[in-house]
C-alpha cells in the first residue's frame, strides 16, 4: 500500500523540491500552497503523514495540526519551521505533532523521519489489533459479591484518573481483566495498550523489549526494535508479574517513570506519555523487605493498590460465573448445557485454588466431555464432586456408584441404537417405559 502525504508549503520553490524529492521516494504526495487549500484536502482524503510549514498565510501549521489531531488522530505530523523558530516547533510537539525540521533541511534527512514514523504506525496497527482480537469481546467482568461490587467501583474510579495502579491478587483472580477495564475506561481507551509480562522473558531481553534497541545495539541486535513502552505512548503499558522484574531492570523502569521518556538500548532518547498498571500475585511488601523489590519503585509505583480477592471469598460469585461461562460454551457448541442442583452445590462449595480460570477450565472441560447437555454431579472432576458442602461421604455411596454406571449403559445404548428408544430399550434388557423414566431421573 501506497504512503499518502499531504505536504503543505507557501513557499513554492521548498513545496515543488520536497514534493519532487518524496515522489521519488515512492510516496503519493498531495502539495498545498496555503492552509486553507491544506484543509480542503484533508477534508476530501486521509493521509499516513501531513508534513506542513508552522508560518503560512491564513491557516497557519498550528491549525493544520489542531485539526489533523481532531479528526484522525492516527495521522502523524512533521511540522517545518525556519532556524530561529524552534519554539514554535516544540509548541507544536505539546500540541501531538510527531516530530519538526528546521529549514533548511536535507532532504534525506526528511525521508528518514517520515520513514520512520510510518513504521512506527504499521507496528503500532499490529499491537492494536492484535489487542482488540484479545478483547473483541470486552470481556465483562462478572460478579455481584459486596468485595467485587467495591472493587469494580475502584476501578471505575481509577480508570478516568491517570494514577500508576498495581493490581494484587492470587493466580487466575482476574488481574489482567481488570487492567483491560482500567484501559478500556480511561480517555486513552482509542489509544495502544500494550502488555507485557516480565516473567515469561528471560531477563537478558527484557530490556530491549521495554525500552528497545538500536541496530547493532548488541550481538544479534540486527535491526532496529521499538520498545514496547514505546509502542504504549499516548496509551497503557500492563506490566505483568511485576514482581519477577530483575534489580537492575527495576532502577531503569523507575528513572522512566521520572523523567518520562525512554533510552533505547545502544541509541537516543525518546519522550513518553504511557500510563503504567502493574500486575502481580507476589507479596511485593515483602519482596521489598528481603531486597527483591525497590522500595522507591514500590512506592512509585502503586499510586492506587487494587486488590482482587480470591473465588473462595466471593460467595455467590461462583454460580453467576458458572451461568456466564456455560452459556459462552452453550453458544460456542449449539448445545443448551445446563448444571442439576447437585452439580451446582459442588462447584458452589469447592475451593477454586486456581480461582476463575480454574472454575472456566472445569466448565470447559466438563462442556465437552459430559456424555448429555445436563451437567450431573458425576461429570464433575473428582475433587470438585466431595465438594458440595454436605457430608463428604455421601458421593462414594453404592446407590451413587450405580446410578454412574446405570446412565452410562443407557447413554451408550442410545449412541449405538441412533437414539432409538425401542431398540436401546432391548439392548438393555428393559422395558421401553422404564427406560423413559430413567432417562427422565438422569435428565437425559
Ligand atoms: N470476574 C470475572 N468475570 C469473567 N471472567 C473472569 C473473571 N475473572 C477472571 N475471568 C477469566 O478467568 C481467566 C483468568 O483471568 P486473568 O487472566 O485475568 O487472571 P490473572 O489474575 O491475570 O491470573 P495470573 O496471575 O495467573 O496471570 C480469564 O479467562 C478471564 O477472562
Ligand atoms: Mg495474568
């Protein structure tokens, strides 16, 4: 796909070079010769790069640039501005103009800033979409417990600020969804939210991930790498498992919090504006106490702590999220599934020590393995069964053992006859009515 630039110059001897030279380059370039003409097109086409003079009659670059930012963000522009005018041009970067030129400029020197900003963009189209793949769906956050009801109102209240959040609770809680609706509600819910875990990248790339790197950085760095703080700029960076960041990692990402802005790994500097939330099940107090975690970056870094509890502690939680999830798997497959009340008195009284996604994993299981759309008790997994609050006896009871194997000689009489009840019936040596009521007992 052709680069479209809209190039606007007053100055027609600079406007025809520049134009001429970024043809050559392979672009499509629309020329202006005045503000007004500039916003006339921007109207008619959208453009990968508007590359516009700060000073001209009528609407000047400033403008342009208002304008450009209202309408479609996702265009970067270069402002050009005389020596001697560079407050002007960083006026401009406040104002989110990508980058500025001050005349007289080389050429080459142009073509390299518009090359690179597109290929900031199409990384930046990847990360985002591949993002929204994650969350099509938004995934809504399920739970009508008082301790999920105060959580979800923290949260709403957090999203809009632009408060640093870290995020505690054990494995599978919800973390990462609450981060998702931390984003997802803020007023940089359009822009990139990148996510990274500090535990599933050795710690001798990690940095170059974060922050990185320029061609020839080091051994292998053979290509230049945009960070993923980078990547997150005008957006949210998840930094998940936190806890696991190594000692020397936790001094740079601090001094990034500071200053706000970035060094790649063997090059420049870059000026950030990312909102951090960190992630961990890790007791951080106490990593900072044993010398694991800097207490400066603890500080820093939980601004608003978030704690998401435990399933066990959430009540009737279970059960909605048991509705939630088995009417996502009841769609996914074409099959109405459903739990019988014993089935519901388990999974409401077992433990969950991985929580939600244990709970979604047993269900996902049991969704595609148990022998009927009725979800019974024995389908369960065993630990799950010994769970339903009433004595823990009363599933290894002879009558229940039966009853297990009852049903899954009359299931496999049916799959063999085709579902028919007459000749299942025969197969197992019954009569046709009493089969019928069996069925009807095991809600087949
Ligand atoms: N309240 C909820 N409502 C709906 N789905 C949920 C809820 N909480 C968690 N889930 C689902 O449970 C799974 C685990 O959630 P998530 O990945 O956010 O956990 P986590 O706390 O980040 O776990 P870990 O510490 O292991 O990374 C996900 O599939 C998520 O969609
Ligand atoms: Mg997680």
């Amino acid at each position: 796909m052709s680069i479209r630039i809209l190039l606007a110059e007053d100055d027609e001897l600079m406007r025809v070079t520049v134009q001429d030279h970024l043809r050559d380059q392979g672009f499509l370039v629309d020329d202006a010769m005045d503000g007004t003409d500039a916003i006339g097109l921007l109207k008619q086409h959208s453009y990968e790069i508007v590359v516009s003079d700060i000073r001209m009659p009528g609407f000047d670059g400033t403008q342009i640039l208002k304008l450009v930012k209202e309408q479609a963000p996702n265009t970067d522009v270069i402002m050009m501005t005389a020596y001697g005018s560079a407050d002007d041009a960083v006026q401009c970067l406040k104002q989110g103009a990508a980058d500025y030129i001050l005349k007289p400029f080389d050429l080459d020197d142009l073509t390299i800033r518009i090359k690179r900003l597109v290929e900031m963009q199409e990384v930046k189209a990847r990360c985002i979409s591949s993002e929204k793949g994650c969350f099509a769906k938004a995934t809504p956050i399920i739970g009508s417990s008082l301790v999920i009801q105060q959580m979800l109102s923290l949260v709403s209240q957090v999203a809009v600020s632009d408060a640093s959040v870290l995020i505690h609770g054990e494995s599978g809680t919800g973390k990462e969804l609450v981060a998702a609706a931390i984003h997802y509600g803020s007023k940089r819910a359009q822009k990139p939210y990148i996510r990274l875990n500090c535990a599933a990248i050795p710690a001798t790339l990690l940095e170059s991930e974060l922050f990185g790197h320029e061609k020839g950085a080091f051994t292998g760095a053979d290509g230049r790498k945009i960070g993923k703080f980078e990547l997150a700029d005008q957006g949210t960076i998840l930094l998940d498992e936190i806890g696991d960041m190594p000692l020397e990692l936790q001094v740079k990402l601090l001094r990034v919090l500071q200053e706000r802005e970035v060094e790649r790994l063997g090059g420049g500097t870059v000026h950030i504006n990312v909102r951090v939330i960190c992630a961990t099940s890790k007791n951080l107090k106490k990593r900072v106490a044993t010398g694991q975690f800097r207490e400066d970056l603890y500080y820093r870094l939980q601004v608003i702590p978030i704690e998401v509890p435990p399933l066990r502690e959430r009540g009737q939680d279970v059960l909605e999220l048991c509705d939630f999830f088995l009417e996502e798997y009841s769609q996914e497959r074409g099959t109405p599934f459903l739990l019988t009340k014993d089935a519901k008195m388990a999974l409401a009284g077992y433990r969950y020590p991985g929580n939600v996604r244990e709970l979604k994993n047993i269900l996902e299981r049991v969704s595609v393995l148990a022998p009927a759309p009725t979800i019974q008790l024995w389908d369960l997994p065993f630990e799950v069964q010994g769970a339903d609050g009433r004595d823990g006896t009363s599933n290894y009871t002879l009558n229940h053992a039966v009853a297990q194997a009852e049903k899954k000689c009359i299931l496999q009489a049916l799959l063999k006859t085709g579902n028919n009840k007459t000749e299942a019936a025969a197969v197992l040596g019954i009569s046709r009515k009493n089969l019928w009521q069996k069925m009807k007992g095991y809600s087949l």
